[in-house]
C-alpha cells in the first residue's frame, strides 16, 4: 500500500480471514504504548511463574526472561517485537492491565476504534492460534499504519539491536535483535525503498507471515503484509519483491 496515495499497488486474498501469529504483538506494542506513560518505561516488571509457565507449555518465542527476573517496561517493548518474546508480551499485558484477558480486551477495543472490528478480533496477545483469533493482511496493514503513527511504536519496530540491562540473571544483559530487518538489509541496494519497520510471525495455520513499513529516499511511505510463505526466508523475498513495485 502506497500511504501517501492511498494506493493498493498489489493484493492477493486481502480480505481472507487469517491467523496473525505473531503479528498480533504489533498490535500489543501500540496498546501498550497508548497506556504507559513516559514516566513509566523505567518502571520495572518482575517475572512470575505464570508467565514463564504460560510460554512454556505454549512452546512461545521467548526473550529468555527468568522467573523472577527484574526487567524495566521499555525492554518489555522491545522484547515483544524484536525476538518476538511472549514473555515480554505477556509481561506488558500484565503491567497495563492487571491480566492478559484484561489487556486483551483493550486491545479489541483499539480493533474497534480502528475501524476492523468486523474482521479482527484477537484472544490473546502472543500470536498463538485460535479459531477466534483472527484478521486480515489489510487489517494488519492498518494495525502496522496505527502503530507507525505512534513514536514510541515507531522506536521499537524500527530498532534493529537493542541491548538489555544487566540483571542478576542476566549479568552481561541480552543482545535482542529483529531478524527480518537485519536480513533485508542485503537487499536494499535492490530496492527502490528501505525497510524501516517490521515484525514477523509463524505458526502452522498462518505459515510464515510478516508485516514491513518502507519508505523511499524523499520519505515516501509504504506498508506490505504477507502470509503463508513456505519459510522465513520465503517471507523476506516476498517483501523484496513486492517493494520493487513501490517506484
């Protein structure tokens, strides 16, 4: 999508109903945002079993927080996009809203404020699949536009390395890295645009899915969100490919 133009330059299945996987916690970064002061992200969260449990038996994509782990709220955001951790997401949840059934429900609220609520609705704030948890690639598209339009989202989502706090678990801190922006990067010599922003996802009913913001030189803005590719890689090359269009 062209975001000056308002532009779909290329569309397949756009209104299909999916499973988001991991793009979900796009959404969870900016509900978070919307509900954390500035004040509030050197605040600090300690981890509980019920999240390190929680990830566990959902085999989740984790930062690697231990129980009890002590972890300022700005690492809680981009432990949620960069590795994709669950127990970031869950964490933020927590913090904001007392419960992930309570943060959840703010964030269907912020689906419905956005205009998607006929077609998205989220039961959780990982990405894990639930025939209820569901949207479209253009309601993805317009969750990542949503986000790109808040600083602190944009920050994050656009954050190639972030580097955490030591901690007494952690006593060297934790390099966090966002995979898809790193590898695309190869690629922009090809493009006609530069990947700022991204966030991918997986699971087996949604295959490998991403969700990108690129801008050409003069600022120009466009959003791409792809599903179903056979890899991770696969879903890069998808990206690659459609941002060509974007001359």
């Amino acid at each position: 999508v062209d975001l000056d133009t308002r532009t779909v330059l290329a569309e397949k299945n756009a209104d299909t109903v999916i499973s988001p996987a991991s793009m979900t916690k796009v959404l969870t970064v900016l509900v978070a945002a919307e509900h954390i002061t500035e004040a509030e992200l050197d605040d600090t969260f300690t981890m509980t079993i019920d999240i390190t449990d929680y990830c566990y038996v959902n085999d989740c994509s984790v930062v690697g927080f231990a129980l009890d782990e002590v972890v300022p709220v700005r690492e809680l955001l981009y432990g949620t996009i960069l590795p994709s951790g669950a127990d970031a997401a869950l964490a933020l949840a927590k913090y904001v809203a007392g419960s992930q059934e309570a943060f959840v429900a703010l964030m269907n609220e912020k689906l419905e404020e956005l205009g998607l609520s006929d077609t998205a609705h989220f039961t959780n704030c990982v990405g894990l699949y639930d025939e209820a948890h569901a949207c479209t690639v253009t309601d993805m598209a317009l969750i990542l536009k949503a986000a790109m339009e808040n600083d602190l989202c944009r920050e994050v989502l656009s954050a190639h390395t972030y580097e955490t706090a030591p901690t007494t678990q952690h006593p060297d801190g934790q390099v966090l890295s966002n995979w898809f922006l790193r590898r695309i990067e190869d690629k922009d010599q090809e493009l006609p645009v530069r990947a700022v922003a991204a966030k991918t996802g997986y699971v087996v009913q949604s295959g490998n899915c991403a969700a990108s913001y690129a801008e050409s030189a003069d600022g120009h803005g466009f959003l791409c969100v792809t599903g179903n590719a056979y890899s991770a890689w696969r879903a890069i090359y998808d990206h690659v490919e459609l941002y060509k269009l974007c001359s």
